[in-house]
C-alpha cells in the first residue's frame, strides 16, 4: 500500500489506546491510519490544501461549489446521490467543508458498511461526474436559504447570510459544518466560542487590498456562479472540471482512515500532476487599510467592538505559543482582568480574543468585546483600556510562570481529553496534517512547551496602534453610513484613526486597577482514578423529602473527571409570565457574579453552568474531579446568599430576550422585583440530583448531604419541602386523531423573506416498540425527503426530516425554510412526498429492510463516547421520568422482532397522507415575499379535517393531555 513511511513516533496522549500508522502512497497521498479495535463507528476525512483563494477571477465561489458537485455522483457509482444515500441507510453521515487554503470531505458509517463507503468516498477524488443538470441545481442551491441555526450540522449558504451579522459582518469562505467541538486544540480563550480559523470576516475582506486573494467573495452565489460567468461566454460546467483537473492532486492530500483494522487500499489511483502547494505570500492589508475604524450596521440590536491586528502567524512559533499565551491574559476574566474592569463599569457583557484567520503567510490577532449601550458610548474609553492593558503586558514582561501554568493546563488537557466521535476526530487530524509535522499530527498547536520571552514580546510589539483594524457595529449607525459591502449590502463608513487619536483615547481612558491573574489553584494535581463499584446504570443512592440523588461510578472512560447535576424544582418559578423571566435573570446574575472567581476553573478544565428549566434552574458542574466541589460548594453560596446588585440587574435585564407574554412583562421588571421573589422562590424545593464519574458513593453522598444542609437546615432555612401538591410535571398536548392543526402567522422581522415551514406528526407515548417502529421509519425516510424536497424540487437549502421526543411523546417533523415558495405550498409538497415514499416503502426488499434494522441496531449499540454524553442519555431518562436507562438493549431487542409488514401497517396508521389515525400540527411562517399569501389562506374556508388555530393559549387549554411519567401535577406543554 505504502510506498514510503516516517519512523517518527507519532505524540498520542497517555491514555489514548489507539494505535497510529503514517503511510505515503506512491501518488505520493500521505495517510494516517488509525486502529480501535472498540470503534462502533468508523470514518475518514480527506483534507485537500485547495481552497477558496484558488477561485478564478470572475468565477467566486467556484472551490465550494466543486465541494458540493463531488457528493452528487461518480463514474463508478454514476447514481445521482447514491454515496449520501449508502452513508444513510448504514447509519452513517457525511459532511464538507470550504476554507481559504483547504477542503475537506469527511463522513462516517456503521463499521460493517465502512469497506464500501471508503471505496465510494474515494471516488470523489478519482473520477467523479458532474452533469449540467446537476450543476444548475447546485447553483440554485447554494444560491437558497437554509435555516442554519435549527441544523447547525447542515451547512449554511448565501442568502440565508444576508440576514446573518456573523455572516454579513465576517462572512465565511464557506464552512459547512459548526464548528466541531473536540479537545484537541482548545480555544486560546475560554470565553472564545467562535472557530475564527474557519471564518473570513467579509467587511473585513473587502477592506484589504485587492490583490490579495483575502479580498474575494468566496461563499459564491448565483451572480458569481452563473450569471457574470455566462456574460463572459463562460461555460460554469466547463470551468468546474477545468479547476478539479488543474488542481485537486494526490500530492496536495491527507488523509485520515479511522476504523478497527486496516482496509484495502482505495486512493492510490487518485491522480498526482505533483502540484506545488498554493501559497499566497504577504498581508491582505496595505498602509491604506490599516489605522482605520470602520461603523457598520448589522441586523440584529446590541453593539459590537471588534479590534484587530496582523501579525506574523504564532503556528511558526507553535511550540511558544506567542497568540495562546497572549490571547490568555487578554481574554481572562478573573479580577484586574480587561473584561472585569469593562464588566464593573457597566460597558460590556462578554469579551474574546484570539487569532482569528490565519495561514502559513499571514494573520489577524482579535478582540472581541460585546458592548452595553453604555459601553457603545464610551467606545473611546474602552479601546484606550485595551491598549492600557497591552502596554501593561508589554511592560510587565512575558512571566514565566504564566507560561508554565498555562502549559500545564495544556498538557492536562492533551492528555486526559474526552473521547469524541470518530467523524470529528478525523477532521481535526486531517487539518492538522496539512500544517504540522508527522509528530504533532494529534497534538496541533495544544501543547506549548517553550518559553520564549522574545517571541511572546515580539507578537505584542504588533498589537500597535499603527497597525489597528477597528470594526463597531451598531444598529444606531443607521443612516449615518455612506457605502454598502457589495456581496451582503452592509452598509458602513470608515475613518482613519492615526497613532495620536489612539494615544489621546489611552490617556482619557478611566484609572483602573488593570493587573495580571493570579495563580490558578484550579488546576488539579490528583488525577487518580477512584475504585469505585461497577454499576451498569444509575443507581437511587439516597431518597428523602428534600432530594433524590442518583449515582453512577464511572467503569467506562478511565478519567479523572465527574459529573454534578442538581435541578432545583421550585413551583414558584413557573406560577406566571414575570416568575418565569425573573427566574431566568436571576440563573444569569449567578453567572454574572461568579464569574471572575470561577473562570479560574473554566481555564483548568472545570465546566459549570446555571440554566433557567422548565419549573425552576439547574447546575451541572462537569470536569476534572479533584477540585470539582470547591467549585460546587461556592456556586451553593451563592444561590443562598443571593443579593441583587442593581447596577448588574439593568445589565443582564437588557441582554435577557424572551417571548411572547414574558417580553410584554419584561420592561415593567425592577431589581427589587427580583430581590423579594428569589426568597419566595426558594421558599419551597425539591432537589433531583445526579452524580457520575471518578467519584465514591460516599462522596456522592456527602455532597447532597452538603447542599441539604445548606439550603434545608439551619434555624432559618432557605428552602422548605415541596407539598405533595407542589410536584408539578410537564404534560404534552394529546392531539386529536385524523385531524390537521394549522397555525399561521408571519415572521417577526419584516425584513426576512423567508418563509418556513414545521410539519409535525405526534405519534405515540414512549414505548420500545413504537419508538423503533418509528425510528425505522424516519431513517428510512430520511435521505429520500431530502433528497426528493431539497434536491429535485429546490424548495430550499434546509430540508430536514428529525425525530421529535417531547417528555417521552414522539414523533416526526419536516423542517423546511424557503425563499422560493410560501409555506402552504411547501406544507402540500411534504403531503406529496408522503405518497411517494409510501410506494417506496412497498418496493422495498427484504434485503434492504435487513439492512436498514441492522444499521438501526449499530447505532443503538455505539457506545457513548465520554462521560458527559453518557450523563446527558441518563439525565434525560431521570428528567423525563421515563428511568429506562436499559433503553438502547430494549430497543434493539425489539428490533430484531421486527417484521417489514409490521413497519408498513405503522406507516399506514400513523404516517400516511391521510391515515385515519394520524395527527399533524403545521406551523407556517411567512416571510416578507409571502406575506401576501397568508391574507389568502386566512379567508380561505378550512376543509373538515382541517382545524385553524388562532389563538395557541385558548387551543392548549381546550386539549387533553397526554400523562406525565413523573406523576405530579400538570404543567401544559405544547
């Protein structure tokens, strides 16, 4: 298979079971090969140093369009969508993604079907076909909508960004997945949530030079794709296959195989033409697109400071880290921090920083700050304060125990990481293979391990007013903007800012005690694993009229991690709309006021969150196990001792946006409306605890015993016992059999042309066999919908068919967003498509149901990954009350009873358009371009099966429902 290999031992963390195997083919294709005998899914991911600056003159867009074409067919498997539908229907998925400099396809699928799969896959890159049928689809596609926040998996495409600030603002080349979540390479910032490594900031884009490739518009779109092309005598077909010949070459791959044994080899006939690696030498910004400050409007309310830089790329410098360790001081949070000082003076709610867009030949170090409407009037200020503290840092000089303490982290983290899926794992591995030597192909740039003063000093010297990019965006800006960003019609002006403005804003800046964190005592030193008693499930360790706490010892992962959840049910929390929009301000304040002592523990590796629930709020704690109650113990101190501050209060009520009744309340809400309904709410609980992990049962114990004491005991308790009266539960409406309810209205954003549609089916209360029977069906159902709404009939980008569980009541739902037609007409559509699949469903063999039980079952025995996915499956039984925590050999068990006839009398019954049984709730939303049609539908008469809802309270409290596995009493959900 191999025609040459490195003996160089490949950096693996220390309790990575894996084994690892460097190949080069004689196309010169380099491969990593990796072994797990306990893989449940395996995967691969081929990473092509081609990307978007590749693009022809005239021709944007063109490296993301070939990534669509290559998914539609190829000459060995000529079946239009045939790969997408194999990876389906063997329970697999598959994905790609667009960057400056490199594309990457990837996938995985049930280990039985992997073979096939691989030799599919590798067709991409072999001899693949691209009609002009289906290049005019594509173009039209790519040019739709897709509603990318209900599917982060699903990839975003042009217009749905023109309503998009982080797309219009910081438009990408194109990324088609979220960015994917793994340990690998942690962001250099907690606080940082965004992959900047994957986005092109697109104002940012059109203010640098034209002659660097940075400055194009690379999502593509109709214009670029096929009308200016066409204009030129340009054939869009011809000049795809022309730029797949000229440059997708083996020598410019790498690939990751990820599987439990070694597979044939598939990729050695992928062409090599022994291209050079593109390179594209030197800034994309000029003298005239620096020391700039540009006002943008973007769509949504709320202000936003972005400050950046270029700077030489720290992945020179990888071991040294000069952006990690910046980016770290920069980005902390804790008391004397940039964000602390900007927090405690009313101007911001959240700061970032980092190295945003980077290559081998430049990069953009940034800061991010999200501004109060206090903070956007004093802009100047908090710009000064930034400076105030780089020249802080620059003075102070780079602190070597800042280095070794940040390294520490790194190296725990490394190390002790989560196992993710194997279909992430390859692509952060295949990325890496392009930048890193053969050694650090799993290590990236996460492990920094030199101290070097002068680099670190070197990168800060380049965070110069002489070389600032400001960027504010304000909805305040409007009108008072004289140019438009010509892809996404951002509007903006621009002024230049010289070192003396700079200057002035340093020195009006307040007086501040801006200085450096202390050191982290979150960082664990005990990373033993407990003996703890093998327990297949959870189980109820203690039961008293304050709590229930379940337990399971972690057997599986091998980490010294633990995971805390407590649910505070409080009946108060949910009595009426200004209950439910205090308590969730309340959840935010906590965070708010804990957050300079516990990010601390978010840096080491302790993840802590206080989330608003559906009757009360919850804390999960997850992480390192050995300071984990330290942390635990304080965020209990404060719920008990909770003040309201109301300075913070006018902050967090300003970011709080919730719906309907709750936001008529919200501007009517004072900090001493919180002050006298927190002790009220408290007033009565009840605790539902979960504990897991490299922890003892009498640990688990002890805590719970800690929070009762807390909260329950004392001479004056906080908390009082729930009455038995008080354990409400959450009850789902019963939809009525043989009826179709529709509710119609129009979006909120009268801007927004898109319309969209959600076509729900309610099916049955959570039993085994009808959960597999309807499994079976929507994964049946599900490539076939997408292909046949999305594919054939363009009704728009986003076409999802999704499993739908509503405290243990399932069902299915279509989710379509459309530009193209109004929501009625795309609501008939999924009817149609219903009949077709219906004569699918009856065609289909015996062979191709086997196949579809057998992928079904492998995917319920994949094992979960790490401890905190293993925590959610359990934490979902418990919350819903349903405690079947043997579900997935339930289910699988049931499976294997299964027959085809019984798959189609549940389809005929409960599915089929117009089945007797059958009950549909349809949501239309209408965009701007449709609005005409919801007048039409509204005077329309209903047909009798048909039930118009006009008002969603009077239809839930006209309905039955639906029992509650939790008993209790009712808490209407729709």
């Amino acid at each position: 298979m191999a025609v040459g290999k490195d003996d160089v031992e490949i950096i693996k963390p220390r309790t990575d079971k894996r084994q690892y195997r460097r190949l080069v083919l004689k196309n010169s294709l380099q491969v990593l090969l990796i072994s797990d005998p306990d893989a449940d899914k395996c995967a691969a991911s081929m990473n092509v140093s081609v990307g978007a600056f590749c693009d022809p003159v005239g021709l944007e867009g063109l490296a993301h369009f070939l990534e669509h074409m290559l998914f539609y067919a190829s000459e060995k498997y000529p079946v239009e969508d045939s790969y997408l539908k194999y990876i389906s229907e063997h329970g697999g998925m598959a994905n790609a993604f667009t960057s400056s400099e490199h594309t990457n396809y990837y996938f995985d699928v049930n280990p039985d079907s992997f073979e096939e799969a691989l030799d599919r896959f590798a067709q991409f890159f072999i001899k693949p076909l691209m009609s002009a049928d289906a290049t005019m689809r594509e173009i039209k596609a790519v040019d739709s909508v897709p509603l990318s926040f209900l599917l982060p998996r699903l990839y975003p495409e042009n217009q749905k960004n023109l309503l998009s600030d982080v797309w219009r603002l910081n438009q990408p080349c194109h990324v088609d997945q979220a960015k994917i979540e793994t340990n690998l390479d942690a962001d250099d910032n907690a606080n940082a949530n965004t992959n900047l490594n994957a986005i092109i900031w697109e104002l940012r884009k059109h203010l640098s030079s034209e002659d660097h490739p940075y400055h194009k518009f690379s999502t593509g779109n109709w214009e670029t794709l096929e009308v200016r092309p066409k204009a030129k005598g340009l054939d869009t077909r011809h000049e795809l296959i022309k730029f797949y010949n000229e440059h997708y070459s083996s020598n410019l791959m790498h690939l990751v195989v990820y599987s439990k044994g070694l597979v044939e080899n598939k990729f050695q006939d992928i062409r090599n033409t022994d291209r050079n690696l593109f390179r594209f030498p030197g800034q994309p910004c000029t003298s005239e697109h620096l020391q700039i400050l540009a006002r943008a409007v973007p769509i949504k309310q709320g202000h936003k400071l972005r400050i950046g830089w270029p700077i030489t790329p720290s992945v020179h410098h990888y071991k040294e880290a000069p952006g990690r360790y910046i980016s770290h001081l920069i980005g902390h949070e804790s008391e004397g921090s940039l964000f602390y000082i900007l927090k405690t003076l009313g101007w911001a709610t959240s700061l970032a920083a980092g190295e945003g867009d980077w290559t081998l030949d430049y990069s953009f170090f940034e800061v991010t700050v999200d501004l109060t409407d206090s903070g956007h009037e004093h802009m100047q200020d908090v710009v000064g304060l930034l400076f105030k503290y780089i020249n802080l840092l620059r003075q102070s000089g780079a602190s070597k125990w800042i280095f070794d303490e940040l390294s520490a982290v790194c190296e725990v983290t490394f190390h002790y990481q989560d196992k993710v899926p194997p279909i992430d794992y390859v692509v952060t591995v295949a990325t890496y293979m392009e930048t890193y030597p053969p050694q650090d192909w799993l290590v990236g740039k996460s492990l920094p391990s030199n101290f070097s003063p002068e680099i670190i000093q070197m990168t800060l010297n380049e965070l110069s007013p002489k070389t600032v990019r400001i960027f504010w965006e304000s909805k305040q800006f409007e009108g008072k903007t004289d140019m438009v960003e010509p892809w996404y019609g951002t509007t903006y002006s621009i002024e230049k800012i010289d070192e003396s403005i700079i200057q002035d804003w340093i020195l009006s800046a307040p007086e501040e005690n801006l200085h450096l964190p202390a050191p982290n005592v979150f960082i664990p030193t005990d990373l033993s694993l407990k003996d703890a008693q093998e327990a297949k499930f959870p189980v109820l360790l203690r039961k008293s009229s304050y709590s229930t706490l379940w337990y399971k010892p972690d057997a599986m992962f091998s980490t010294p991690k633990a995971f805390v959840k407590i649910y505070f049910n409080c009946p108060h929390a949910s009595s009426s709309p200004e209950s439910e929009v205090l308590t969730d301000i309340f959840t935010r304040l906590l965070l708010d006021y804990l957050n300079e002592y516990a990010y601390y523990a978010q840096v080491a590796g302790l993840d802590y969150g206080i989330n608003h629930t559906e009757s009360g709020f919850e804390v999960t704690v997850v992480g390192y196990n050995h300071k984990l109650r330290i942390l635990l113990e304080t965020i209990f101190q404060k719920i008990a001792q909770f003040k309201v501050k109301p300075d913070r209060f006018s902050v967090i009520k300003d970011q709080t946006w919730p719906w309907m009744e709750e936001l008529e309340v919200l501007p009517h809400l004072e900090a001493e409306d919180l002050a006298k309904f927190v002790p009220m709410m408290l007033s009565r609980t009840f605790l539902e605890c979960y504990i897991a992990g490299n922890i003892e049962s009498n640990e688990a114990g002890s805590i719970i015993q800690y929070t009762e004491d807390v909260f329950f005991k004392g001479s004056n308790p906080i908390c009082q016992p729930l009455f038995p009266s008080q354990h409400l539960t959450n009850r789902v409406v019963k939809l009525e059999k043989g009826k179709n309810y529709v509710y119609s209205n129009q979006g909120l954003n009268p801007s927004d042309e898109n319309s969209c549609l959600v076509h729900y089916i309610q099916v049955h209360r959570d039993d085994f066999l009808m959960n597999v029977k309807l499994q079976l069906l929507a994964l049946i159902a599900k490539q076939p919908a997408f292909h046949q709404l999305r594919t054939v009939e363009q009704l728009g980008y986003i076409t999802a068919l999704l499993q739908r569980n509503d405290f243990g009541i399932h069902g299915v739902q279509f989710i379509i967003q459309s530009s193209v037609k109004g929501p009625k007409y795309i609501d008939l559509r999924v009817e149609s498509f219903l009949q077709m699949f219906e004569s699918k469903l009856y065609e289909m063999t015996s062979d191709q149901f086997k196949n579809n039980v057998n992928a079904l079952i492998d995917m319920k025995l994949e094992k979960h990954k790490n401890l905190k996915e293993e925590s959610g499956f359990y934490w979902r039984e418990i919350s819903d009350g349903t405690l079947k925590f043997d579900r997935r050999e339930a289910e699988v068990a049931a499976l294997k009873q299964l027959t085809q006839q019984e798959l189609i009398d549940f389809f005929n019954e409960n599915i089929k358009a117009g089945a007797p049984r059958k009950k549909t709730l349809c949501v239309r939303v209408y965009g701007s371009l449709h609005a005409p049609e919801l007048k039409e539908e509204t005077s329309e008469s209903a047909e009798p099966h048909i039930v118009h809802i006009d008002d969603i309270f009077s239809f839930r409290r006209s309905q039955p429902l639906y029992g509650s596995f939790k008993g209790g009493f009712v808490q209407m959900k729709l």
